[in-house]
C-alpha cells in the first residue's frame, strides 16, 4: 500500500482519547492510535498532529468563567494530551517533538515554524499543543493554521462519525452522508465539520479536509492509502 500523500496534518479531538470513559486520557486507546499513526510514518509520510483538548475542558463550555482564563486551562489541556500522544509514540519507538504555542520549555520546544518543518523532514512526527496559543479559537482553527504554515496536503479531521451528513445519523435514521463536499456547502449550510474560521482559513488556502471516523484507528491508514472513507471537503 502506498501513500497518497506526502505531508499530513492529523486533527485529534481530546474526545478521541478519552475512549468509554469520555474524560481523561485512555492510555490503551491513545496507543491504538499511536500504532497508526506510526504505520504511515514507517511509509513515510510526514506527519503533524494537532490534538484538542475536550477530554479534559472546554473554554465554551466553562459557565460564569472568564473566557480568556477558561480558554488558557483549555489550551493548557491540549498540552497534556500532545505529552501524553508523545509518550505513547515514544513507546512505539517513533521519533517525536511536541511544540507547544504557549512557551513552556521544561516541558516542550516552543512553536517554531521551520523548526517544526525540519522535524517532519527529519522523519519526526511533530505534535502541536496549545492550540493556535489565543482565546477563543478553536484546536481545529490551530490544525488549519498549521496545514497552512507548514504546507501539509490535507487536514484528516478524525471524529466519531464516518463523515459529513446532512443532519444527525444518531437522530435522524434517513440523514444522507456527503463524499465530498466545497467549503461554501460548510460555510453556508453550517454543517458541524469544523468552525467557521477554521473552514473559512481551509478555504483561502485551498486546503483539503477529510473527515473520517477513528473508532478503528487502522482507518488513519486507510484514509492516507487512498481508500475511499468519509468525506472531503474541498474547493
Ligand atoms: N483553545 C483556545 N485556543 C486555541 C485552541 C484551543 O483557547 O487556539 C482552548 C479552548 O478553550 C478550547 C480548548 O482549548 O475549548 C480545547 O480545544 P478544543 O475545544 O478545540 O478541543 P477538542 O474539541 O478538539 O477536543
């Protein structure tokens, strides 16, 4: 099997690590994907990771909070999950560097752009913690942000359903799945693919998104193998 692409951004919710629990981290579940993850580095794809942090907080959903403070312990959250994804890499045997864009330099390389570039060279997978390192943005406008800095070919959004429809399967038994999709149709029908400023940024920089589900997390192979899965977003 051959890869389709040559450099990848991976956007992982928090929730994908959670597994039954919901919360927290799911060591055995972090390592399932680990393990994918590190098959389509062994064919040498260049990978970049951006990981969410909702397993643990939410800056939205924080009540009577300061925004800005709950969207900090948000972005501190992503942190704890990009070390946690990098132990589990580690293990495996994988090169690997976390760079986060709130400086934390006991703990992480802080987020350089060419420096992360040359780790993907290098064949080192590269994790982005901290989001895009503000406020009231989302980890999927910081996997946006990223394809774009470091020109990756496509984000794989990884979710828990197998792409995009046109209302909820999980409520609506007749709702219609997409193959593929433009960003307008994101942006205007307001599908729940992504936030608006993260598919707006997709669109101006003709990135692709494919959406597709990680419950086997062997479907990370799939997808950069070139298998028909989930859906695409693109122009
Ligand atoms: N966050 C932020 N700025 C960013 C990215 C994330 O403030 O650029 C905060 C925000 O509070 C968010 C939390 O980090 O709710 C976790 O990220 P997200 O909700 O995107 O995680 P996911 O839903 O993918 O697990």
């Amino acid at each position: 099997m051959k890869p389709i692409y040559k450099r990848i951004l991976l956007k992982l919710s928090g929730e994908a690590l959670a597994g039954q629990q919901k919360m927290g981290l799911d060591y055995d579940v972090v390592l399932d994907i680990c393990k994918a993850v590190k098959e389509i580095a062994d064919m040498g794809v260049e990978v970049g990771i951006v990981v969410g942090g909702g397993n643990f907080w939410r800056g939205r959903s924080s009540g009577k909070m300061d925004r800005t403070r709950a969207d900090h312990m948000g972005m501190l959250a992503t942190a704890i999950n990009a070390l946690g994804l990098a132990d589990a890499l580690e293990q495996l045997g994988v090169d690997v560097r976390v760079q986060t864009a709130i400086s934390m330099q006991q703990v992480a390389e802080p987020y350089i752009r060419n420096r992360a570039v040359r780790h993907l060279e290098k064949g080192r997978v590269v994790i982005f913690g901290c989001g895009t390192g503000n406020p009231f943005f989302s980890t999927d406008t910081a996997a946006a942000l990223r394809a774009a800095e470091i020109d990756a070919d496509v984000i794989l959004k990884a979710t828990n359903v197998d792409g995009v429809y046109d209302s909820d399967p999980r409520d609506n038994p007749d709702a219609q799945k997409f193959d593929t999709l433009t960003y307008l149709d994101v942006l205007n029908k307001e599908l729940q693919v992504m936030d608006s400023t993260a598919a707006s940024l997709c669109k101006d920089n003709s990135i692709p998104i494919l959406v597709f589900n990680l419950d086997n997390p062997e479907n990370i192979v799939s997808v950069v193998t070139g298998q028909n899965l989930g859906t695409i977003v693109k122009e």
